[in-house]
C-alpha cells in the first residue's frame, strides 16, 4: 500500500529529476553539415539508460549521419536550461553554431517543482509530515525526493480511506486540481499559469540567444508525454477492483493529461509564430492512441515507453531505450529528412524482443522514418526463409474454416503483403522465398535491386 500510494505521488509530481547532473554524450565524429546538439532536461540527457544504450539524441545524429553534443542536465527547469545557454564557452558554441538541428527537451521540472511546493504546504497544513518535521524542513526548490521524504503516505491513506475504501469527499480535498491549474490545467484558476509565465517566455528567450550563435539552424521543441498511462490490466492484476484505486488513478491521470496536452497545443501554437522552429510530438507519440484524446479505457502507453511498471528500485518515468526509440522517431519525422538504411536506428528496433507489442500509433512514426522493408516479415531486417515460413503461416491462419485470425500484426501484415493488394497468399511467401535465394547467389560487390523491384521483374 505504501508503496502504491508512493508511485501515485511521483507520478502525480510529473516525470521529473531532482539533483544536476551533467551527461555530456558525443557521438561518432563523421564529416558531415547534419549535426545536432541537444538542451534540456533528464530525459534529453539520457537520464536511466546503461552505457550500452543508446540516448535519442545519437539514434538521430547516426541516422542522419552527424554529430551529437548533449548539453542537457538531469533536474533543470526551463530557467536552469536558459542559464546553461548563456553561459557557453567558446567551444561550445562553435558546436552550436555548427549545427543544423538544435533539440529542447524542457518544463516537466518546471511543472514538478511547483507541483512539489504546494502539495508539501498542503501536507503542512494537514499535518501530514513525517514525525519530527516542519516547514522550516522544505527546501527552497522541492522536488519527488523531497514528498517522500517529508510527507508521511501513511497519515494520507488514513485521511481518505474509511471502512477500506476511499472517501472520495476527503479525497476530493487533496488540491490536484487546483495545482494543476496553477501549472496550466484550463477553465480551473483565473491567475497566469506556469506554463505561461515561466516556461514559454524562457523558452523564447533561449531561442533568441541560440539565434544569436546560429541564425539557421532548425529548432526543434519536444512536447512533454503523459506519465501516469498503466495498463488497464496491470492495475487490474495488481489491485483488483478494491479501494477504488483505479477511480483515483483515473481522475489523477486525466487531469496530467489535459495540463500536459495544454503545454503541447501552447508550445505549437508558439513555435508557429517563430522561424525555423518545429514540435516534435512526443506527447503523442507515447500516448499513442487513435485520437491523442484522453480515455480511461485506453489511457495511452507510456508503459511501453518507460519502465513505470517495473517493480521496486527499477521503477523509472523516464524513458527507456523503447522510449528513445520512439523519441528520436518523433524528432526525425519532424526533421524529414528521411531514408531507409543500415543504422542503428532501424537495428534497434529489429532487436527489441517485444516489438511486436510496439504501440501501433508510434509505430506508424517508427515505419514512416525507418521505411518498410517489405519480405522482412519478423522484422529482423533480413531476408531469411523465416520470413517466408511466417509469411506462409498468415495464409493458413486467415485461411481456416473454423476461425480464420491474423497471426501477425499490422506491420507484419505489410511486410508479408508483397504485391501491395491487401491479401495475403502463397504468392506472397513464394516471392519472399525467391528473393532470399536471390540475394544468397548474388556475387560479392554486387548491388541487389529492392524486392518489389525482383518481384516486378519476375512477374
């Protein structure tokens, strides 16, 4: 229970960092104009991920065959963000000034630290403090670090729960609401918002002083996704129908939802008034569900794309590898400059053990940036008689007299559909088949033709 109720909190407070840690990451060096430098937050810092991981910011700089240099740290608000941009040396703004793609990942500090500061003087005020503490004990800028270890979750769970179940008129009081309005929830406070007072105007300011390093580089502007998105089941297996946890979790999760989807229809209403400044969509892309809008049935997957519902010290908002993966798709699809080729970008992917299970919104950015490989049904990036096998068993399941189902998901399915009619059949896995013995004879040096190409030819 405590620990549940800690995870409410967290994920309440935004996915935010605390401390200041600098994670400068450069990519391979490669001569080329398409380099790109980061500035930000955790999340654009790499904040999570192992050292053989690989940060969004190197997914788009290999793909697009650049250079990266990192200036993002972990804890930063849109104010820390702008400072560290004042206050480049020489060489990093020749980096700045080299680049022809400048990415900004930055406000969920923002909003984390203001949310942080009024739910701990609302904690005073109900005296829900840890044994021993005061006010005088809340640090200036709080952060998750500071809730937990300030507030007492127990005397919270017994202010609103009675006979086990939630009082949802004591829970009503906790100010969620209110302070999401003060960060930029619409229609709830008639006061200036965070979003409008702090992180827009820096942000703006940060664009004029990178234009004064580089008058022509493309910036881009990384909305912030939703991080309270579980899995209906996972709530469900982990709490049943008890306590009405999943009503909470509801109300918690659409109010982050609609303040966060404010931020994202600000910050383009913004960047359409700049020049050269582009939204990357992240915001969507880990949503990713057929409307963007919120819908407690299909709350969205960020699940996928962090590790929110690993257990214990592994229990992360931050994005996973997944998560760079589909950032970075984000970013290049903005970008777009896009191609299919051997990077690490598209073998990423191939070697994710759950792509299948890649949320089928994302996965539309995913395909559009790394291009479809047609025949490459298990989506290994090669042409193997497994794809062939794969292919011919989609013909047989959708073939059955008694329950004719897809084996395959609607990526696999365009991989398998060869000649692009929308069936599946034996032709298809012939012409996979045939391609793969083709390109085993081919000799060395030999540049093979694309299989739509052999296929049309062998028509």
């Amino acid at each position: 229970m405590k620990k549940f109720i800690s995870f409410l909190l967290a994920a309440s407070m935004m996915s935010a960092s605390v401390a200041s840690i600098n994670v400068c990451a450069a990519g391979e060096s490669n001569d080329t104009d398409k380099d790109l430098v980061l500035f930000g937050d955790s999340i654009a810092s790499g904040y999570g991920l192992s050292s053989s991981e690989y940060n969004y910011g190197q997914l788009c700089a290999d793909y697009l065959g650049g250079n990266i240099d990192n200036f993002a740290h972990k804890g930063d608000t849109s104010k820390d963000m702008l400072e560290v941009i004042r206050n480049l040396n020489d060489a990093q703004k020749e980096k700045v000034k080299d680049a022809e793609y400048i990415v900004i990942s930055v406000g969920a500090n923002d909003m984390m630290r203001h949310a942080s500061k009024e739910f701990l003087a609302y904690a005073v005020e109900k005296k829900f403090l840890t044994d021993g503490k005061t006010a005088d004990d809340i640090p200036e800028n709080p952060g998750i670090s500071a809730l937990l270890e300030l507030i007492d979750l127990n005397k919270i769970k017994a202010y609103i729960m009675k006979d086990g179940k939630i009082d949802y008129n004591r829970a009503g009081d906790i100010p969620i609401k209110r302070i999401c309005g003060e960060i930029g929830l619409p229609g709830t406070i008639d006061e200036p918002c965070v979003i409008s007072t702090d992180i827009i105007p820096n942000i703006n300011s940060a664009i004029s002083e990178l234009r004064s390093i580089n008058s022509s580089a493309q910036i881009i502007l990384q909305t912030i996704y939703q991080p309270l998105q579980l899995e209906p089941s996972y709530i469900q297996n982990r709490f049943g129908n008890s306590a009405g946890y999943k009503d909470l979790l509801d109300i918690l999760s659409m109010n982050f939802h609609k303040v966060l989807d404010t931020f994202r229809e600000t910050l383009n209403s913004n960047a359409e008034k700049a020049d050269n400044v582009k939204v990357a969509d992240v915001f969507y892309e880990f949503t990713a569900t057929e409307t963007g809008d919120y819908n407690k049935n299909d709350p969205g997957h960020s699940y996928y794309f962090t590790n929110i519902q690993l257990s214990g010290d592994q229990k992360d908002f931050h994005p996973n590898q997944r998560g760079h993966l589909a950032i970075a798709a984000a970013i290049l699809d903005t970008i777009g400059d896009l191609h299919f080729g051997n990077n690490t970008y598209t073998n990423l992917f191939s070697k994710l053990k759950d792509r299948s299970n890649y949320p089928e919104g994302a996965l539309e950015t995913y395909k559009k940036v790394a291009g479809t490989l047609y025949g490459d049904v298990n989506l290994d990036n090669r042409y193997t008689t497994a794809d062939a096998t794969l292919a011919l068993r989609e013909v047989g399941a959708l073939s059955s007299p008694t329950d004719p189902k897809s084996i395959l998901t609607k990526l696999q399915q365009k991989a398998a559909d060869i000649d692009k009619n929308g069936r599946w059949t034996t032709t298809d896995a012939t012409r996979i088949l045939a391609y793969t013995a083709y390109l085993s004879n081919l000799k060395n040096g030999q540049e093979p033709v694309s299989i739509e190409e052999y296929s049309a030819k062998k028509k």
